[in-house]
C-alpha cells in the first residue's frame, strides 16, 4: 500500500498512518515538495523524497529495514534503528549526520565503512595509532562520499 502526502508545509512529522493504513503494511510512502525537514516514524519499505527535502529524521522502534530515494544530496541526517536498503547508503552521508544503531543490509555500518576504506585507500600510508587511524577512516570515506562519489 502506497502512502501519498497530498499537502504538506515545509517541516513534515509523521509519526502515525492515517486510520486506514494501520493495519496494513506500508509499502512506499511518497513525500512531495516543499518538504524541506522530514522527521519519520512510520515503518515503510521505501521512502521517496523530494528535491525540496534538506534534513531527514527517522527513527524507529526497532530495525527496520527502508530504501531511501534523495532526488538530491541532503544538508542533514539523522536515523536511529534503521537498515538502510538497496543502493541509497552511499548517497545517506550528509555534511551533518548521525547514524545510531543503523546497518546496510543487515550489517553494521561500521564494518560496511571500513570494508570500502579498505576498498578505496591503501592502509600502508595511515599511522598506526588505532584511534588516529580510525578518525582518518572515517573522515577520508566521508569526504569521498561527500564528493559525489558512487558506491
């Protein structure tokens, strides 16, 4: 089942289905423009967005696996128990961001992080010190994702 947002302002919060979806399993819920702030509580499998949209704010109860479809990249992110689907995880990383207790797939964003660290940089040139060379992961993955870089 399909969940249109037929009029919206420019900060949207959904944290309940209407009536007659709340038995019902929701399949994709689309979001129109103007949005521009979406904050998100209501399970659904695919989550559609507009070029409008600037920050997201979803969180769950429990994993819940959604596929995100961004028009355009966002300013800002913030998800709590969510598994990321499909081919969106690489498009998730905002300027701002802040992912908690999220998995790709079903596995740790963590593992999935350092998997393409490994991928794109050779670890020879990092220094050894493990907290150091964590922060640089992490910030060199981010940059390469935040330059437009495809997964």
């Amino acid at each position: 089942m399909e969940y249109i947002i037929e009029h919206a302002e420019k900060t949207l919060e959904l944290y309940d289905p209407p009536e007659y979806l709340r038995n019902t399993p929701i399949e994709t819920i689309i979001i129109p423009s103007p949005v521009e702030t979406l904050v998100l509580d209501i399970p659904c499998k695919v989550l559609q967005l507009p070029n409008t949209l600037k920050v997201l704010d979803i969180t769950h109860d429990t994993q819940q696996a959604i596929d995100i479809k961004l028009a355009q990249p966002l300013d800002a992110i913030y998800m709590t128990d969510v598994d990321i689907g499909a081919d969106s995880l690489w498009s998730l990383f905002a300027p701002k961001f802040r992912l908690i207790n999220c998995t790709y797939k079903g596995v740790p964003l963590s593992e999935v992080i350092e998997a393409k660290y490994k991928e794109l940089f050779d670890e020879s040139t990092c220094l050894n010190t493990e907290s150091l060379v964590s922060s640089l992961k992490y910030g060199a993955i981010i940059n390469k994702i935040c330059s437009n870089m495809t997964a």
